[in-house]
C-alpha cells in the first residue's frame, strides 16, 4: 500500500502568532506543501466557526478540520459541511463545571457565560472574533485570573468529577471525552481510502500532547512568552522559534530530510 502525508497543525501559538494572530511567516512552508499534494489540516481549541472564518484569510487549509481541541471533527468538502461531536455532550461538561466551582468558590469564567468583550479582553481578539469563539459545540474553555490561587485545586476537583482538563497556550480546556489525538486518529481514518496516510504534527500547548505523541512526525513550538514546560514526549522535536517562524522553519527542514526523499 501507498503512503502520503497529511500535516495537522495546532493554531495560535503554532501556525498563528501567539499575540497578532499573523500566519504570514509560515506560507513558503504553506506553499511547499501545497505544491507536494500534502493538506494542513487544523486541529483546534477553535471553534468551528472560527475555523471557517480563518480558512477564508488562510487559503492554505484543508477543508477538514479537529475543532474544540478534537470534540469537533468538521468536513466541509462536501456543500452540506459535516460536524462530527467525539465525546460527551457540552451541556454535561458545563453542569460539572458550575457544581465544582460553586462547591470551591472558584474565580473560573466558562465561555458559555463570557461576553465577547471579556472574551476580547482576554485574547486581544476582535468583538466579531470573540463572539465566534463562544459558540462551543463540544468543550469549554475556562479563564482562570492570573495569579490566584487555587487553579491545581480546582483542576483536581474536575478531574475527579470525570472532566478531563487540558492546558492551553492561554485558557483550561474542559474536554467532552476526546482530544486531539482522537481527532487526528478519526481524521487520519477519514483520509485513508487506498493510501496509507503518515502524519506530520506540530502544536505548542499541553492540550496538543495527545496529537503529537501518535504522528509520526511531532513538532513542538516553543511559547512566545516564558519558559517552556518540561517535555512529557520523546518522539518530538523543538522548533528553532515560536509561532509561525518556527513553524515554517522546522516544516521545510522535515520536508527536506525526511518527507520529500520517500517514496
């Protein structure tokens, strides 16, 4: 059987630049695998929504996509657009949120109950953009303020209520039961067809472990601002620069040394 790539990528703080969202940097990356035949597929703490207004401005991403840190699975090849819901319903994930919170007194704000300007304030995105980003279909992100305590504890109470939680570039992710390795795994699938499909995956976040530890090429992108965390995977490799730089460096350089030279 044949193999091709397929390259999934994480979105801010990996092919969008943590703080001006600016994808520019990584499109010679962006063209050389478009010339190979090679699709980037996101996979997202985004929304669906927000995806799809993003692949208006970035021309290079495929019409299929992992939403909501892999809750979501989207195909929009078709003119209908499919959403696929991997995992536990989001309604479930907000009961157990509100009930631990409550019982903790915790300063946590879920995004089903943010405005868009505190979701603006937040992430320096836009109104328009904010609102987008609140319409969750499958997981929920939830601020913690800055330097208070009781974040570990708050986390420790989640998970044992049955709430996965995942660390993202800015905000605690609540996950439905899936994770991005589920929603490349599903993708991969989706792919295969007669081809074997061998994975390209770069992600800067803890919530991006999961698709990186089963690609068959891991990329993590160093964060644009503080120290990077301790590495929990052994089959990655580190990105020269954060962000989009980074991400267009280490994708032409495991083009040149490995992909490209297959078969």
């Amino acid at each position: 059987m044949t193999a091709r790539w397929a390259c999934f990528t994480d979105l801010d703080g990996t092919l969008l630049d943590h703080d001006s969202y600016d994808w520019h940097p990584a499109e010679p990356a962006l063209q050389a695998l478009a010339e190979r035949d090679i699709p980037v597929i996101a996979v997202t703490s985004k929304t669906r929504l927000e995806w799809q207004a993003l692949r208006r401005d970035i021309p290079y991403l495929a019409p299929l996509a992992g939403c909501e840190n892999g809750a979501v699975v989207v195909d929009d090849r078709g003119s209908d657009g499919l959403a696929t819901a991997l995992g536990r319903p989001l309604a479930e994930l907000i009961a157990v949120f509100e009930r631990v919170r409550q019982s903790l007194n915790a300063p946590a704000i879920g995004f089903h109950e943010a405005s868009d300007q505190q979701v603006s304030d937040w992430t320096g995105l836009s109104l328009n953009q904010s609102q987008l980003a609140r319409q969750r279909e499958g997981a929920l992100p939830v601020y913690w303020p800055a330097g208070v305590a009781g974040r570990a504890e708050f986390k420790a109470a989640l998970e044992a209520a049955g709430v996965q939680t995942l660390e993202g570039g800015r905000f605690l992710h609540l996950a439905s039961g899936a994770d991005k390795g589920t929603a490349l795994q599903y993708l991969v699938d989706k792919l295969a067809g007669e081809s074997r499909v061998r994975s390209l995956a770069l992600g800067d976040g803890g919530n991006d472990d999961a698709m990186l530890a089963i690609a068959d090429l891991a990329v993590r992108i160093p964060p644009a601002h503080g120290a990077a965390r301790a590495e929990t995977l052994s089959n990655v490799v580190l990105a020269p620069q954060p962000g989009p730089a980074g991400w267009n460096r280490s994708v032409l350089d495991l083009l040149d040394r490995f992909i490209s030279k297959e078969p």
